[in-house]
C-alpha cells in the first residue's frame, strides 16, 4: 500500500540534500560542464548542414521558421528531460544503493521524505543549468528571441522537476540499476523520437497525434519552442496545465514510492 507523504514531514532541512549534492558537482564540474555545451553544437552541425538542407523551412504559429529555429528549443526540452531522469534513475540509486548516502543522511536530522525532495529539486536545477549553457550556446547562433526565452528558466525548472520525479518513480519500482533500460526503452526513447521534437506532430497520423498528447515531453517541447521563437498560443495554456499537473501529482507519489522501498 502506497502512503502519500503528510505535508508534516517536510521542512526546510531538504535544501541542506540539495546542497551536498551542488557540492559534489562542484568538484566534478568539467566532466559535467562540457556536454551541455558541446551536445547542441553536435547537434545544430548535423541538421544545420545535413537534414536542413533538405527539409528547407517549416511552417509554425502562422509564419515560415528555419528547420534550426524549429528543432532548436526541442534540443533544449530534451537536455532538460536527460538532465532530471538520468540524476533521478542511476545517480540517485547509486547513491541510494551503492554509496550508501541515504544512510548517511538519515543519521542527521533529515528524514527520508526530505531527503527524496532534496534530490528531485537537485535533479531539476541540473536541468536549469543545462538550459542556461545549452541556451547560451544556442543564442549564439541567433536562434532564441529575446526577452522572451528568459521564460525557459522558469520552464526548465518545472519540466526538470516533472522529469525527476518521473525518474524517481523508476526507481523506487526498478528491482536493480540494470532494469532502468527497461523504462529508457519504453518511454524515454518514444518520447524523445514522438513528442514534436525533429519534425511536427501533424506529420503523424491521428492516433499517434492522440497518443503523443499523453506525454510531458511533447507539451514541454511546444512550451519551450513558444519561448524561444516568442510565438505564443491560446492552446499552450494546456500544455502548461498539463505540466503542472503531471508535476503536482508525479512529486508526490515519487516520494511515496522511494519511502516504502526504503523502509521496506
């Protein structure tokens, strides 16, 4: 049986999980620092002189957009999607399992659902300092309309936070480190390849349209390309509500998940 956390259980102690882990980052900065600036010039080298060449403009918001400014805020979406799961699924189980900080932890004043916070709001800012290098990099290439893609820090946030708890859910189910393929395979992949990223959802057929709505990355990537190419529409309020609410309901029962494999 699953016993959602009592708000009682928290307090302000949870920043202190955060906190260690800026502090272990900190020490290992460069390995951490280099793919996010390094992975969207990969990217915007491989469809800026490959694919969009091909494929030409695209038509997005009522006007015409390079194939780069379309898929531009999607690299961002999924750097943030990557960030929070992958901090959430082996880092934090590593830590959990192998490195035996969790048990560290408790031996202070922190309790588990505390500690489970500390990691999901570590996981999302993981994913706002990826967006900040990310989007740097990709501004140099005068592919985000400013001021309006300051919105994707507060977005990376939110999304990061989603994504991380999605995470932890694999991992208070996940028996081991090695069945964390299993929901890569089924669900961050799909999403990675169908949620609107590299070519528009109107190019699926209707059930697959139907079916991409379902996923958070998909209303992430339409939030962050509104952002990004200041395009905004009445319909992305939903997208936000759904962000917001996955969130709302997704924090929560990762907590849960994590405290009952941990106690039991």
């Amino acid at each position: 049986m699953i016993r959602f956390p009592s708000p009682t259980r928290f307090s302000r102690r949870f920043v202190r999980v955060w906190q260690r882990n800026l502090s272990v980052y900190r020490k290992t900065w460069k390995i951490s620092f280099l793919p996010p600036l390094l992975e969207p010039l990969l990217y915007l080298l491989a469809f800026g002189v490959g694919l969009a060449v091909m494929v030409g403009t695209l038509s997005h918001a009522g006007r015409e957009i390079s194939y780069l400014a379309f898929i531009a805020p999607a690299l961002l979406s999924v750097a943030i999607m990557y960030n929070a799961f992958f901090e959430t699924t082996y880092n934090s189980f590593v830590r959990m399992y192998y490195q035996k900080t969790f048990d560290a932890m408790l031996a202070t004043p922190l309790n588990l659902e505390e500690i489970i916070l500390g990691e999901l709001v570590w996981a999302a800012t993981k994913s706002l300092i990826a967006t900040l290098l990310m989007g740097t990099v990709i501004s140099a290439f005068g592919l985000l309309a400013f001021p309006a893609s300051l919105w994707l820090l507060p977005l990376a946030l939110l999304g990061g936070l989603a994504f991380a708890a999605l995470g932890m859910i694999c991992t208070g189910l996940m028996p081991n480190i090695e069945t964390f393929n299993v929901p890569i395979f089924l669900i961050i992949t799909p999403m990675f390849l169908f949620s609107g990223t590299f070519f528009p959802l109107a190019n699926l057929p209707s059930w697959a349209q139907m079916l991409a709505q379902a996923l958070p990355l998909t209303h992430l990537v339409a939030l962050a390309r509104a952002c990004a190419l200041h395009a905004w529409q009445a319909e992305l309020w939903w997208s936000l509500a759904y962000l917001l609410l996955f969130t709302a309901l997704a924090v929560p029962l990762a907590i849960a998940l994590m405290v009952r494999r941990l106690i039991h």
